[in-house]
C-alpha cells in the first residue's frame, strides 16, 4: 500500500501520470528545480554533470591550429611536387636530344653536336661510395654510441657527445679539402698495400695509379656521416627502459649479454632509422667528392685505382661550362638523383614501420 507511487492528473489530458519526485531520492526535485538549465543533463533530469562545451571553446583554437598543421603538412608534399615538376620539365628537351642510352651509356658528352650522356656510371659511382662509407662508419659509430650511453662516465660521455655533434656542423668542403691535400698519402700507400697482398680480389686489382679513387671518397664521406649516425644512435640508445636493463642484468647477463638482448633489439628501429639518413646525405654530397673522386665515367668495382664519379660531384663539376643542353642533362642526372633518395626514404619508413609494428604486437 505505502509502495504504491501517487498519481496525479494530467493537466494537459486529463490522465494520470507517476510523480517524478517519487522516483528520485528525497531532496532531488528541490535541486533539480534550483539547477539552472545549462546545467542539466541532456535527458532533462538534471543528475550526472553538465552541458557540451561552448562552441567557441570547442571550435575556436582547435580548428585554428589543426588548420595550421595541414598546411604544413601539405606545403612539405607542394613543396617536393613542385621540385619534380622543375626537374621533369628542365630536362625533357636534354633528353630528346639525346643520341645514347640515357640509362647505359658510359659517357658524359652533352655539349658535343649531337650530344650524348647517359647516367649508369654516375648512379652507380653515387650508389658504391655511399654504401661503401656506411659500412665503415656504422660499426665505429654503434661502437661510439654503446660506450658514450653505457660504459663512459656521465661527464665524458657528455662531453664527447658534443665534440661530436662539433663535428656534424664542419663544412663538407673542409672534409673534401682535407681529403685531398693530407688523407690522400696515407691512402695511397694503404691502396699499394691493399693491392701488392690482396690484388688478387677484383675489387683491389689493378695497376694503379693510386689516390683519387672510391676508396679515399668513401672514406671521407663516412667520416662526414659518422656524427650523423652516433648521435642519433645514441639518443636511441639512452630511450632504453632501465627495467629491462635491469631485468638481463639480474639474470646473470653480463654488460655485453645486456646490451645484445636488451638495449640493441629495442633501439633497432632507430638504428635502422639513423643509417638510413646517413644514407640520405651519402647520397646527396657533393663538393667533398668533387675534390677526393677521380671524376671518370666508368661502371668498375675496382676501389683503389683512380676514378669514380657520382650525380652530385658531376653537377658540381660540369655545370659552369655546360651549355643549354648540358644543364638540361645536368638536371636529368639530378631527377634520377632525387628518385633514388626519394626511394631510400621511402624504403626506410617501410623498414620502420614494420619493425615498430612487429614490437607492438609482440609486446
């Protein structure tokens, strides 16, 4: 009987309808008549918080900066579209005008009538030196990294570290005139060493002469990514969890166990990521090659005898006693240049992307 909810009349129909006030606890209906109506819950019971935000707050600077970032975004893909468009469109009358394989011809002869270039022995110069300096740097590198994050003391590491970063900001021609005028000794005799006791591999044959060859341009260029690579590496290497390290060491790994199972898998996709963008900037230099390489036309592995050539140092070289047809093929050697970068990067991010997805699921 005492359970039974009062009904009162319905103004409107004349019918009966459950007090609201009986379904809430007491004291409710007295707070809900006092609760202003923005406050009020969107099923009108006014219980369990307020309203949506006001538009302006929503909307205002949030849309603002999302509007900014797109921008951005989309300048950096303008920008480049852009850039291949240049490229495309300078060098399509070079390439008509061409009478040789413009992807097999041995040879760099734009400004003869009628003119004859091809680009396979500058892409493939461009593409041996810059592997060539990233096998010798990214062993020193990982080295320098590993003992500047894990086995130098905090002040020396830290003082290093910056003698390094010092060294990534060293002008390119610096290197290259350095290379030329003192590294070239020391590689020459080291090329006669190389060729006297191990002559009989292909890619230390040959007669000479020495100095001016893929062996002393690749060395320099790997001095010059070698800051590039170290720092990066490094910073991955610091990210490392202190569990984990933790945890091998607990286990009885000694330090080289610990770094192998802990630090060097969980820092692979920023491994991976720093020797792709020395890679980049292998592929790009152009002044230090331009002074160390031998400035010939040749497809050859052979790394000691001078010679080597590659699509940056040969604009660098050619560009000031090219003709109208010179630059044109100039600027093709540079589209097939920004198409090998652009695939270098693009397989880098692939590489990444995979391997920080493969982490995430086996986490």
């Amino acid at each position: 009987m005492g359970e039974t909810p009062h009904r009162s009349a319905d103004a409107g129909t004349g019918g009966t309808r459950v007090t609201q006030s009986h379904e809430w606890p007491a004291g409710a209906s007295a707070r809900v008549a006092e609760a202003p109506v923005s406050t009020r819950s969107p099923d009108g019971s006014g219980l369990g918080g307020g309203g949506a935000l006001p538009r302006a707050r929503a909307f205002g600077a949030e849309r603002a900066f999302h509007g900014l970032t797109l921008a951005a975004g989309t300048t950096v893909l303008v920008i480049i579209v852009a850039i291949a468009i240049f490229l495309i469109a300078k060098a399509i009358p070079a390439l008509r005008a061409n009478t040789a394989s413009f992807w097999t011809f041995e040879g760099w002869f734009p400004n003869d009538n009628p003119p004859t270039f091809g680009i396979g022995a500058l892409a493939f110069g461009t593409v041996l030196t810059a592997v060539l300096a990233l096998v010798m740097a990214v062993p020193v590198a990982m080295g320098i990294a590993l003992y500047l994050s894990h086995y130098a003391p905090r002040r020396l590491g830290n003082a290093l570290g910056f003698l390094i970063d010092l060294l990534a900001a060293v002008p390119s021609v610096v290197f290259g005139l350095w290379g030329r005028d003192y590294l070239i000794g020391p590689v020459t005799d080291f090329s006669g060493w190389l060729n006297k006791y191990f002559g009989w591999i292909p890619i230390f044959g040959g007669d000479g002469p020495y100095g001016n060859s893929i062996l002393l341009g690749s060395l320099v260029l790997a001095i010059m990514v070698l800051p590039i690579i170290t720092s990066l590496t490094r910073e991955v290497f610091l990210q490392t969890p202190t569990a984990n390290e933790e945890a091998a060491l607990a286990l009885g790994a000694t330090r080289w166990e610990m770094l192998r199972t802990a630090v060097l898998p969980y820092g692979r996709p920023g491994i991976i990521a720093a020797v792709m963008l020395g890679l980049g900037r292998a592929l790009g230099e152009t002044i230090a090659l331009a002074l160390t390489l031998g400035a010939t036309y040749s497809i050859s592995f052979n790394l000691l005898e001078s010679g080597g050539n590659t699509i940056a140092a040969n604009i660098a070289n050619r560009f000031a006693e090219a003709n109208d047809t010179g630059r044109g093929a100039l600027i093709a050697s540079g589209l097939v240049l920004f198409a090998i970068t652009l695939i270098v990067n693009i397989i880098a991010r692939a590489i990444i992307y995979r391997r920080r997805e493969f982490t995430e699921s086996a986490a």
